[in-house]
C-alpha cells in the first residue's frame, strides 16, 4: 500500500478489491449516465462492478484511492 499526503487529504493507494464495486459504481455512473466517454448506456450493477474486477484484476494491476475512513476516493 502507498500512502502519500496533498493539501492535508491523507490518502492510500492499494489493489481494488470485490467489496468496492459499491463505491466505483457511485464514482463511475455520472460517467454513464451524462456523457458518451466510457461508451455505456446502461450502468452497471454491483454484480457486474464485482465480474469486471475480478477479470480485470486476473490480468492486470487495478488500483484504488482509499480516504482514512477506506472509502474510495
């Protein structure tokens, strides 16, 4: 885990895990729902955050910002 303060926000950066679907979800639906970029129409569930996590992450690094308190930033 790196941990790295800016601007007095104390944060982490770790691996995700399944258990944070929930909150990229929360980050990533705006995203979905009001622009064209990540090209999805449609957001996704909570089981289908943990389906891409868990494929993405056999592969390949994904790493999450954590606050204090481990929400995702």
């Amino acid at each position: 885990m790196i941990e790295a303060t800016q601007n007095k926000l104390h944060f982490s950066i770790r691996m995700v895990n399944a258990e944070n679907a929930e909150q990229i979800i929360k980050i990533y639906a705006p995203y979905v729902s009001q622009t064209a970029i990540s090209f999805e129409d449609v957001i996704p569930s909570v089981d289908e955050m943990q389906n891409r996590i868990s494929g993405i992450t056999n592969d390949y690094p994904w790493l999450v910002a954590v606050d204090q308190n481990l929400q995702v930033l």
